[in-house]
C-alpha cells in the first residue's frame, strides 16, 4: 500500500478541504451519479468487500457430477482521484486481498483438496475524460481508460503453494459511461471492453504452471438507475450484462485448456446514505449466475455454472 499512501499525501498538498457543491451542475455533488471531481478536488473511496463463490457440481460429458469448488474472499480495495482540470481526472488503485480460500470437492472419492491466496494487487492506472456535457446539464459523457501492468509472477493457488493476486499479464480497461441527470433520478449506461494480454501462472509443478498465450477480449454492460429521497438517501439498482468469451492455457506438460464462459445478466442493488457534502457511504450487494464449458486436451469437456454473490461497503470523501 506504500504507493497509495505516497499519493495520498501529494494530493493533500495540492488540494482544499470539501467540494464546491453547484445548484448549476449536478456533477459537481459528491453524491449524485454524474459526479466528476472539479480542478484541483481530491476523492478517496476505500471498501470492504466479502465474496462467496461457488463452482458446480461439473457435469462430464456422461452426465456424471464429477466436483464442487467454493471459494470465499475478503478484500480492501482503495481508489484516489484528483481532478486535473474539471474535465479530467487521473487516479490510482490499490486492493489488499486479506484472504482467499479454495475448497474443492471431488464426488466420485469424497476428497477435498483446499488452497488459498492473499497479498497486494498490481497498481492500477485510470484517466478519464468529461468529453460532453450539455447546456441543461441533463446529460454527460465520459471516456475511461484503466491500466494495471503486471509487476510480478502470478502464484497459482494449489497444493503446496499460496496464490497471489497479482495480473497473470497486462490488463486495459476501457468504457465509455453516458450519464442522464433529472433531479431526484439519475441513469447511466457504461459499455465496458477489457483487453487481456497473454500471461502466466507460476505453479509448484509442470502440469500447474501455466501460460496464458492467446490475447482476447471480455465485455459488458451496465445500466443503474439512482433514485434520490432527499438530500441524503437514494437507492441504485442495476443490472450488469457480461458478454461471452473464452481463454487457453497451456501447462508446461503441453495440455492445453480453453474455457467458454457464456453471457449473463446480474442484478445490484446499492443503499447510499451522504451524511455530509463531502461524504458518501454506500452498501451494495450483487448477484450473478455464469454458465461455462471447459475443454482440455485428451478429454471429454465439462460443463459448470459459477454463482456469486458480493457485498461491498464503501466510503468516499472528497477534500
């Protein structure tokens, strides 16, 4: 976290305490869904997030439920922004996994094999630019660009070595938000493409050491919908709209792997309470349901559904 706490401490030298809120521009409120920090304000979100994931049971091509994974995680990630100009912002991210477990179950001989993970993520870049705004200020576009460049090896998680959470290669985020304000409602639609370099994955053995040669693209898309009640409350569900993709792996024995990950819907829902103009505390829950096909060299594919749900507790201050 040491990067973090360096920016941290440049944003406060060049920064005033609390925002300037408008009654002419609705993106200059903490609070509102089409905020975009003004010249000069720093934000800091920090969140707790508590994930349970399960895995199966996956069905062989004889229909036979062959295992079950269940994986729990909890994580600290901490986001800062600094408005360059009122229509540009760059920021940093930083996320502490504090602890991830992987309990995996086979059917057939009862077996449980359990591995876990923890540490600090790469550090991820972000920009964005307020293109648009029009003379109503009713509506808002943005255009958003996320770096995280891989500044180790990824550890797998397996028998006999903790994981990491490191990038398996260079990841590039990009996503396009367009923003309607109408007083007490607020709507978004952000179209998100994520690019995948080819990577690798450091195992104790061969058959787990893996790389990740093929580049490829994942994508979604996401609608929320913020309604305020008063100055301090507003309720955001959304519903989030993940594409199809696949990726392969290969094992240093010459195995290759490729997993079909096909398209979803997931729901949100978000409580926000804005106890001060400079303080937003926000609590969201999600919920999603992916259905995949894993295809491995010299065997028959396997078919499994990933459910997952997540709650998140954040806070973000402005100054």
């Amino acid at each position: 976290m040491k990067f973090s706490w360096a920016a941290l401490i440049l944003c406060l030298a060049v920064s005033s305490f609390a925002p300037a809120e408008s009654p002419d521009d609705p993106s200059r409120t903490l609070g509102n869904l089409v905020f975009f920090p003004s010249a000069g304000l720093t934000t800091i979100t920090t969140a707790y997030q508590s994930s349970l994931n399960e895995v199966g049971p996956t069905v062989d091509s004889s229909l036979n439920e062959t295992r079950t994974k269940s994986t729990t995680y909890q994580q600290i990630p901490i986001s800062i922004w600094y408005g360059m100009t009122n229509n540009l912002r760059v920021g940093l991210t930083d996320t502490d996994l504090l602890g991830q477990t992987d309990t995996t179950t086979f059917i057939n001989s009862g077996v449980t094999a359990t591995d876990s993970s923890a540490g600090i993520s790469a550090l991820q870049y972000s920009l964005a630019w307020r293109y648009f705004s029009n003379p109503e200020m009713t509506f808002f576009a943005d255009w958003v660009i996320d770096y995280t460049a891989p500044n180790g090896t990824h550890l797998a998680a397996t028998a006999g070595q903790g994981g990491n959470t490191l990038p398996l290669g260079a990841v590039t985020t990009l996503n396009f938000p367009l923003l309607w304000y109408f007083g007490e409602e607020e709507f978004s639609l952000i179209p998100e493409g994520v690019y995948h370099s080819a990577g690798f994955a450091q195992g104790p053995s061969s058959a787990s050491t893996l790389t990740y040669p093929d580049p490829h693209w994942t994508g979604s898309v996401t609608l929320n919908f913020r309604s305020h009640y008063g100055r301090h409350i507003f309720l955001q569900p959304a519903v989030v709209a993940s594409l199809p993709f696949s990726d392969r792996s290969v094992s240093q024995l010459g195995i290759n792997t490729t997993t079909r990950r096909d398209g979803a819907v997931s729901p949100q829902m978000a409580f926000g309470y804005t106890p001060k103009k400079w303080l937003v505390l926000n609590a969201t829950i999600a919920f999603s349901s992916v259905p995949e096909t894993v295809a491995t060299s010299g065997s028959s594919p396997t078919q499994t559904t990933t459910y997952d749900s997540t709650i998140t507790f954040s806070t973000r201050f402005a100054f």
